[in-house]
C-alpha cells in the first residue's frame, strides 16, 4: 500500500517500486550467502547465486 494506497491493482509500477524490489531480493540474497558462509553450507551459497 505505500505505493498504491487501498487499491494495488491501480496504477503502473513506479520506479521506485522496482528499485525497492531489486533492494529487497539482493538484501535476501546477501543473508543467504551470509548464512551458508556461517553455516559451511554450500547450497545456501549456491541458492544465493541464483537469487543474486
């Protein structure tokens, strides 16, 4: 709702909103690298490639 208000479906997609989505997907792809660096866990660093 922070960038369409109620109604979600309204409006086309700003760049912000593209820009926080791409923000998002690498801060989730860096804590999966983070954690298979901690964890000596090689898919966690291989799922992290393929979000990154």
């Amino acid at each position: 709702q922070l960038y369409h208000g109620p109604v979600l479906t309204e409006g086309a997609t700003s760049d912000a909103e593209q820009y926080t989505y791409s923000a998002v997907w690498l801060l989730f792809g860096v804590a999966l690298l983070a954690a298979g660096i901690a964890l000596r866990s090689l898919p966690l660093r291989i799922a992290s490639a393929a979000v990154v």
